[in-house]
C-alpha cells in the first residue's frame, strides 16, 4: 500500500520553495537592478513596484494562496489514486 502526502506539509513546502524565490527575487531586483518584479506582478495581484510593505505583503499572502491551490491539485488526487489497489 502506497503512503499518503501530507496536505499541510506539502502546503509549508509549496510555501517556503515559493517564499525564496519571491524574496531571491525582489533582493535581486533592489540589490542588482534586475527586473523579476514584471514577473510577478502579473501573478501577484496588488504586488506593485517600486515596492511597498502593502505590496510585499498581498504577495505573501497570493503565495499562501497559491500554495495552497498547487497542494490540492497534487496531494488530493495522488491520494485518492493511491487509495485504490491495482488491478
């Protein structure tokens, strides 16, 4: 029999992967004058630069969102399909 994931834990995964790179990014475009901010303002709605404590953290707040959505795409139908013995 197959394990089941864990949605929380897969959640603070998702979460903390997608946290680094938002923050690698906004220090790289304050620090190095990079542009990832007009990659993420499209998927961050109300993230807007130059940024602001607002902005900063309505991303955060898409990021557990979007943490969430990525982990019930994945961990629901893995552990529905792996509840079911094979043929």
């Amino acid at each position: 029999m197959r394990q089941k994931l864990d949605f929380k834990a897969f959640v603070i995964a998702l979460f903390i992967a997608g946290l680094v790179s938002y923050l690698l990014c906004i220090a790289g475009d304050l620090l190095f004058g990079w542009t990832m901010y007009q990659v993420w303002s499209p998927l961050l709605p109300g993230f807007t630069w130059p940024l602001s404590p607002a902005g900063f953290f309505i991303g955060l707040i898409w990021l557990v969102l979007y943490s969430l959505y990525g982990a019930a795409l994945i961990v629901w139908p893995y552990n529905l399909f792996a509840r079911r013995e094979p043929a």
